[in-house]
C-alpha cells in the first residue's frame, strides 16, 4: 500500500500494495502482516503461561489454602502472596456459576456465604462476561483457564485494533499489544475481574477515535456501547471508572485541537453527541447488572472503606522495573510502602524510550497528545495525595480505588510506544525519531547508573540480591536499544545519496523494529512467566475437610469464639474457598456484604463480625443460642479448646473440633404473639423443613392450629419475593439479616423466589437497547443499499476519508481535523474501497 506521511511517499514493508498485486489475490496477502501481527499478540501471552502449566494444569493460588483450618497442609511454600482472591473468591464463584448454569439456573444465588449471597450482581463473579459465557462452553476443569485466554485475546486484539485505527504499521501495532498484555496491571492481575475489565480499553480508545473521526457512524457508536458493556459485565466497574477518566481526557485534548482558537477546525458537538448515545446505550446493555448490583453495593461495606493513599512517586520507575520493590513471590520481598499490585506497572525501558520519541515527535496530532494527556493524570491519580484526594470527593464514584490508575498508564504507554516505532519505520520521521531514540536510551542508561549507585539502599542480603538482579533487564533493554538505533543511524548516514539507499534504510528500519519487538516480547514474558501460580490439585481435600462434610452434610457451620488467624482463616475454610467443597460455612468475603451485618452484630451478640475493612464477615460464635439465631446447626473450634455454652461435642475433623447446636434450623414455626407483634428474639418454635427447588428458590410447608411466625435463615437482601399458597406474602427483617412472616393457622405452601425486581427492570432496558441498535442498524443497511443501488457512487455514510476520495466534501473531511496533518492516507481508489 502507498501511503503519504508528511508530504512524502514510500511503501512501507509489510503492507502490500493493491495497485502492484496480483489480481484477485491483494485483500488475502494485505491481510498476512495483521493476521502474524494478531498471532505474535496472543502467542506471546499464552507462552508466558507455559512455565506455570507445566507445574500444574490447574492455574490459581490454590497453595494459599494448605496455611489455613481444615485445608491446611505442612511444607507446602505460597508461590504468589498477591493473589489470594483467585483461590478465595474468583475461581470458586466462576465454578458455582458454571455449575450451575449446566444444570440449568441462571446463576443469581450462592447459597454457600454464611446466609446466602448474590452470585451475579457481586461485581466480583462476572457471570455474564465474555471471558464467562465463553467458559460455559468448556469443561468445568477448564473454566479459568479459558477466562484468562479469553481476556487476552480481548486484550491483543483490542490493542491491535486501536493502532490499526491510529494507522500505525502492523509491527508497531504487534509492538503495542504484547506490551499491554504482558505489561504488569494486565498479567499482574490475571486471573481477576480487573484483567477482565481492563482488557476492552483497547475496543473503547479505537472506538472513540472512530466517533471522533466520523468514520461509520453506526458501527463505531456500536463498538464502543459494546466494549462498554462488557467491560462493565466483566464485574469490578470501578477498573471501568478507573479507565473512564483518562478516556474523557483523550477525547477532550482531541477536540480542543478543533477549537478555531488552535487554528483547528472540524465537528464537536456531533462527536460529543455520538459519545453519549453510546455511553448511554453500554448502560442500558448492562442495566440488568447494574441496576441490582448498585442497590446492594449502597448498602454495603464497600461503601464505608477507608480511602486509598497514593503511591510514592518514586514507584514510576516501575514502568521498567520488574522487581526493583521485589515481588510477592517466594523468596522475594513485599514493598513495605503498600499492597504489591498497586506497583503493577512494568512496560519495559524500550517501551518508555519509544513512548517518548512517539511524544516528542508527534505531539502535534490530537491522538498522540491525548495519550499522553492521559498518561500524565494517570500517573498524578496514582502517586498524588491531593489528586487523589480531590478524586475521592467526587460523587458517586469517589470510592473507586484511584491509586489503580497505573493500569490505564500502562495501557497509553504502551500504545505511545507502538506510535514511537511507527514513526521510525517511516521516512519521513526517521531521522528524527533515531535522535530521539538514542537521547532517550542514553538518560535512561544515566538514570540507571544513578539509581545503582543511590538508589539500591541498605537491604538484607537475599533482597539486596533480588534488587540487584531487578537491574538486568533494564539495562539489557537499555544496550539493545542504543545498538539498534545506533546501527540504523550509522547505516543510515553511510547509504545517504547511494543508490539503493532508501530502500536498504527501508528494510533496515523494518529489521529494527522486528528486534525491538523480540526484545520487548522476550523481556516481558520472562519477568511475567514466574508470577502465576498453579497446581495439579486444585481445593485438595485433607482429612478434615473430608471428616466435615461426611458430618454436616448441607447444615450451616460457624466459627467458634476461639477463632484465629487473618479473617478468622484459623480454623475452617477460608471464606468463600468452602463452596469448592460444598460446605455452607457462615462467614464471608465480599464486598457487597451489607454493611448493617457489621455495626449490628457487636450489639446483638458481643463478639467481633470479623474485619470490616477488608469485607471479611467472620464472627464468632459464643454460645448456642447466638448459633440457633442464625440456623447455624454446627461449629468448628480449634482443637482442645473449649466449645460455646450450650453444644454439644461431636466429633474431631482433622486438627480441630466439631460442637453441634441442638435445636438450630433453617426455618423454625414460632407461637405468635397475644399482641399481634413480633415474639422474642431467642423464642423457641418448630423446626420446619426445608427444600431448595433450585438455587434461589426455596419451598416449605407450613402447618399450625393457630397463627405463627416463620423465621427464615436466609439473607434479607433485596430480590426476594414470598407467596403462600400462590399469594404474596409479607416478609420482614429478623435481627436485620434474615427474614420472619405472620403465617395464619391451617396448612400452607410457602415460596421463596430470588429474582430482583431492577433484574427485571434492567432486562427490560437492556433489550430496548438492544432492539434500538438492529432497527437502527437495520436503517442504516437499507439506506446504504438503497444508495448502491441507485448510483455507483458510494454511499456517504459519514466516513471523511471515503468522502473526500470520492470527490464527495463531508461535514468534516479536513485531513488535519483528523490527524494533526501529516497522518498516513489511503491511497486506494475510490471504486476499491467501495468493495471493502
């Protein structure tokens, strides 16, 4: 393909041009450089993988269980500190769901945390993600690894796409997907709904370049409600929000390049339109998750966390550092300053050094500037108390962990740095982004010289060993960056004037950027092989675990007032870890967890609910009444200590003992008060069996000569509706966490249903949503076919570069709205591009 970059003209290697092709064969070879470049993405990501799968097929902390209660094993050394949640709520949940949608539930109810919990709208499980739908179609052996491919493909791709969008050459697009899929926010926290997330950031900055171009009105504002809406459903929105809001940056910096009084010119008010009609559209394609899931999280602990501080500024050396603070890994050391994932932000010295040239060179194009805009809130969201602050503040959204905005650093970095080699593999550009190359490789060489020499601190000796090691691929990167710049422009200054010299500087720039990439690619996935963790028994049973199920069955079991450990994690199984081996445990970790279930707790039982500040429910059971309250029929204490007043000892499990409750229940029938009112607390009734139709439904039958109150042992979260004998039937809170009803006497058939009514509601504008899109897109089509039919001239369907090449003058066709100017043009005929 001829392209024009900056008044110039040359073909660049790897794109074939149409106009020299052989006939009828040109789209199929165009298409090689993208399909290798896709290809080199997801490769490169999945090889990264390889180490931890032949340890163990099953990926996940798994390890992190054998140190705590009943799934505890000795010897065994955690691999992966950081990554608890993957053993402790993503792979359990993810495994529920799949279970239950191949039984044939859609998966709204977990049954297993202490008196249920919603399963969908957690914003944790993500059950109607992408990476999950996928899923359902694998074994459920596979589900999480799936996921995890999935959100690579989606990541790849996605940043593929974005460069393409931006008309960078097939390697530097290459060059820019690895460096997001395997930078530290995307590996660093694969396995999570944060990977999940950020994974589609891609698909919503290429979008948002198309709304803003003009191009395909329709399909651009589809792709981004759609990216939107997955990312969304992916569970954690707040990674969503997060990324928001350097994307709102980017979209303003491109538009103030429009502005008359920058000498610029072109449409802002149709984008912006275009913009809204889309977020509002993603919206109401995830109402149905977010619409129930927000009403639980505004009663929730979630709401009441402490904020987050900033991250020292001095972590921005991350970005090509892999272990300079160590890593959460055996044999490493933790930063004492904070959590390790929030230092998650490795892209690699070559991928810095190319981001500045990309700045440095093109900082006169609104996409380039907007990158780099965004970048630098990025990193001030992160590592600025006051910024930090100030974000916190705002309404709605200022509890979003702020201090996660590396991971959109990482992501502009890394498409900066496809721009950087796009410009070196141009004419053009070349000379010039050679210069800037070998400055930028030579103050990163100084940095780390000062940094060795200052910078190591006074560590022990293991971890002054893992710092100093920190440094080799640093300084690898560095040296084979300033030979490869160094020999291009040697090669470069000895074929000036020769003949032949274009084109040898040509495919010498080409052979440059290729090493770039290898390097890059190599650097990346050596330093990320080692942080996942996997195993080839994944939730090993041990013979407590064992001796607990043969014993409870499907009655509830709490934690003793003896409990020890982080969360309670001391004896038991760590919360949420028990669904994987079908035990209903009464504790919890979820950020959803109504707040109400902390502050009453204290005062209706005396004893701690657990932690709240890191959303463990764990409280302990001090006496058998407090368990009969709750439905909780047994109770676990560490072994030789003392049971709560009231049970009864049952048997030892492993290392610790069983108590059982006498009298506990699920449901119990209760004699009503004289007065009309609610009997006691502690007031003695009936047992009253209990049956699960399914996951959130539930069915009992009554049976009294006089009115009695039902107590049911299940969450009062809103979603639940009850009918007796077909009718509705009030329900009202019991000690603000379950449920009670009048019930008159005689015999009756009660129903319990979960199924919330904004569930409901979001279904209903989610398909409206979504039935706007076909007739619009519908519309579209006709139109467009309408138009073909009727001349040969190609429809104007609001893309400029079209429009202008067909001779057609568009609303906004002007080259420099779009690109600044000296951005690449397709020189294709008009009547070519009308086939594509």
């Amino acid at each position: 393909m001829r392209v024009t970059v900056g008044g110039s003209s040359e073909s660049v290697p790897g794109e074939i041009s149409a106009e020299t092709s052989d006939t009828g064969s040109a789209d199929a070879r165009s298409h090689w450089p993208d399909v290798l470049g896709v290809l080199w993405v997801v490769a490169a990501a999945c090889v990264a993988l390889i180490p931890a799968l032949l340890h163990g097929s099953y990926l996940g902390s798994y390890d992190i269980l054998s140190q705590y209660g009943l799934t505890s094993h000795p010897g065994v050394v955690i691999h992966n500190a950081a990554v608890a949640d993957q053993s402790d709520e993503v792979i359990p949940w993810i495994t529920l769901a799949w279970t239950q949608v191949h039984h044939g539930h859609l998966p709204l109810w977990n049954g297993y945390e202490a008196l249920g919990m919603p399963l969908a709208f957690n914003f944790g499980s993500g059950v109607f993600s992408l990476p999950a739908l996928v899923s359902y179609l694998a074994p459920v052996r596979d589900v999480y690894l799936v996921q995890i491919i999935v959100s690579f493909v989606v990541g790849g791709t996605g940043a593929y796409f974005f460069g393409r969008v931006l008309r960078l050459h097939p390697v530097a697009c290459a060059f820019a997907g690895t460096t997001w899929v395997l930078s530290g926010p995307f590996f660093g926290y694969l396995g999570l709904p944060d990977t999940a997330v950020m994974s589609w950031i891609g698909w919503q900055f290429a979008a948002v370049v198309l709304i803003l171009r003009g191009t395909r009105r329709f399909w651009s504002i589809t792709l981004l409600a759609a990216s939107l809406a997955f990312s969304i459903l992916a569970g954690n929105p707040q990674i969503e929000v997060v990324i928001l809001l350097p994307l709102v940056l980017f979209v303003a910096v491109v538009l103030l390049y429009r502005a008359p009084a920058l000498r610029g010119s072109g449409p802002i008010r149709r984008p912006i339109l275009d913009l809204v009609i889309a977020g509002i559209v993603g919206g109401a394609l995830t109402a149905p998750l977010l619409l129930p899931g927000l009403q639980l999280v505004g009663a929730s602990i979630r709401r009441s966390s402490a904020a987050v501080t900033a991250n020292p500024i001095d972590q921005v050396l991350g970005t090509i550092f892999q272990r300079f603070w160590g890593q959460p890994l055996a044999g490493s050391f933790i930063n004492p300053q904070g959590f390790y994932p929030e230092q998650w932000v490795w892209v690699g010295a070559i991928a810095l050094v190319l981001a500045i040239v990309a700045v440095g060179i093109r900082w006169r194009r609104p996409e380039v500037a907007g990158l780099a805009v965004a970048a630098v809130v990025a990193t001030a969201a992160s590592c600025n108390q006051p910024v930090l602050s100030l974000l916190s503040k705002l309404p709605l959204i200022g509890s979003t962990l702020w201090s996660r905005s590396l991971i959109p650093l990482a992501f502009c970095l890394a498409m900066l740095a496809g721009i950087g080699l796009d410009a070196v593999l141009r004419s053009s550009e070349r000379q010039r982004a050679v210069r800037w190359a070998l400055g930028a490789f030579t103050v990163v060489a100084v940095v780390l010289g000062l940094v060795w020499i200052f910078g190591r601190g006074n560590l022990p000796g293991y971890a002054a060993r893992i710092r100093s090691e920190s440094f080799v691929w640093p300084v690898v990167s560095t040296a084979v960056g300033l030979a490869a710049f160094g020999t291009l422009a040697f090669m470069r200054g000895r074929s000036t004037g020769r003949r032949g010299g274009l084109i040898g500087s040509r495919w010498l720039a080409l052979g440059v950027a290729v090493s770039l990439l290898v390097c890059q690619t190599v650097f990346l996935i050596v330093d990320d092989a080692p942080l996942p963790s996997s195993t080839s028994t994944p939730f090993q049973s041990t013979p407590g675990t064992t001796a607990v199920q043969r014993a409870v069955g499907s009655s509830l079991v709490g934690l003793g007032n003896n409990r020890k450990g982080y969360g309670g994690d001391g004896i038991g199984f760590a919360p949420n870890s028990n669904i994987a081996y079908g035990v209903h445990q009464f504790a919890e970790y979820d950020p959803i967890a109504p707040l109400i279930w902390f502050t009453n707790w204290p005062k209706t039982n005396g004893t701690s609910p657990g932690f709240p500040f890191v959303y463990y429910f764990t409280p302990g059971i001090k006496s058998a009444t407090v368990a009969r309250r709750y439905g909780i029929s047994y109770v676990l204490e560490p072994l030789g200590a003392p049971g709560p007043s009231g049970a009864v000892f049952d048997r030892r499990v492993g290392n610790e003992d069983l108590y059982r409750i006498p009298g506990a229940a699920t449901a119990t029938l209760v004699p009503a008060s004289s007065s009309g009112g609610w009997p006691a607390i502690d007031a003695g009734g009936a047992e009253v069996p209990v049956t699960w139709s399914s996951p959130s439904k539930v069915q009992l039958t009554t049976n009294a000569s006089s009115a009695r109150v039902l107590r049911l042992r299940v969450a009062d979260l809103p979603g639940w509706h009850a009918t007796i004998d077909g009718h509705p039937l009030t329900l009202s809170p019991y000690l603000s966490m379950m449920f009670q009803a009048h019930i008159p006497p005689g015999r009756h058939v009660i129903e319990l249903t979960y199924w919330p009514t904004r569930f409901t509601e979001g279904l209903v504008i989610a398909v409206l949503a979504a039935m706007g899109l076909l007739i619009a897109g519908a519309v579209v089509w006709r139109r467009s076919l309408a138009v073909r039919n009727a001349s040969d001239i190609p429809p104007d369907d609001g893309d400029p570069e079209r429009s202008a090449s067909c001779g057609v003058v568009g609303p906004h066709s002007s080259p420099s709205d779009l690109n600044g100017g000296d951005e690449q043009q397709d020189a294709t005929p008009c009547s070519e591009r009308a086939c594509r």
